[in-house]
C-alpha cells in the first residue's frame, strides 16, 4: 500500500479486546525489534483476564495497526484518579498518519466520560518523539520526577 493509500484509508479506534492480543504484540515486536516474554500478556490482560478499561487499539481497513494500554491509576500526592497510559504503539509502515492522536483522544473522552482528574504518561527522556507528541496534544510535563536505584541481580 503506497503512502497516499494509507493516509487516505479510514481510521478506526475502538476498545481493545481479547482478540487483538496477538496483533499488539506483533506491533510491539516490530517497533521495539524484540518478541516480549509471556509475562507482557499479564500487562495487556491485567486482572481476571480483563484488558485494561482504558486501553485501545486502530484499524485501518479493518487491521489492527495501533494500540494504547491504559488504565485507571491512583498517582500522586495527593492522590488523583487518572488514566494512566501505559504503552502507545502504531505499526511502523502506520506512523505519521495521526494514528496515535486518534487513540490518545479516545482516551482522553473515556477518561472525562468517567470524570478522571487528568491522564498521564511515563516517557523516556531521551524520547523526543513521544514527548513532542504529547506536548502538541496539550500534555504539559509534571511536577514528579522519576528516581530509579538499579539492584544487583541476585542468583
């Protein structure tokens, strides 16, 4: 499919279900190069085998080609009720094509629909995309800072 193509077919972002498992993982797999342990499904499926209430994903032509897991979180202090986005992928050959700000503006409608108090996300530092994506979505940074104490493997 050329890139006219793509950016002229229908994008359509619903809740993620059970069945889209295995095209999250593929995704996944093609953006960070690595194929994740069975543990990674226990993030997508969560508690009771139930995909997190907050999380979505984007067909094109009716394929999976974009995910969002989220859910809802306590964080801060004091505490607020947010949705937090955990991972955001979108099909390499997909991206650019407004994908990503489809899925994070359902998720922002989910999360006032449910009265939350905010969304958030966690990202690299380093990640220069990512944040310049949210900052065009009018996500401003936090006042946490992340601290991190690597421990010894212990065998």
């Amino acid at each position: 499919m050329s890139d006219t193509e793509r950016s002229e077919s229908k994008i359509r972002v619903r809740p993620m279900e059970p069945m889209d498992i295995d095209s999250v993982l593929a995704i996944d797999s093609k953006i960070t190069g690595v194929r994740r342990a069975a543990t990674y499904t226990d993030l997508i499926i969560g508690d009771l085998g139930k995909i997190p209430d907050l999380s979505f994903v984007a067909e094109v032509d009716g394929e999976v080609q974009g995910f969002l897991l989220a859910r809802r979180a306590y964080f801060g202090e004091p505490f607020d009720e947010v949705g937090m986005i955990h991972i955001l992928g979108v099909e390499p050959d997909y991206q650019r094509l407004g994908i990503a700000t489809k899925m994070v503006n359902a998720l922002v409608e989910a999360c006032q629909e449910k009265k939350l108090n905010a969304v958030r996300i966690m990202i690299d530092e380093s990640d220069d995309q990512l944040q310049s994506l949210f900052q065009q979505l009018n996500f401003r940074r936090g006042k946490l800072v992340d601290y991190t104490k690597k421990l010894k493997k212990v065998d």
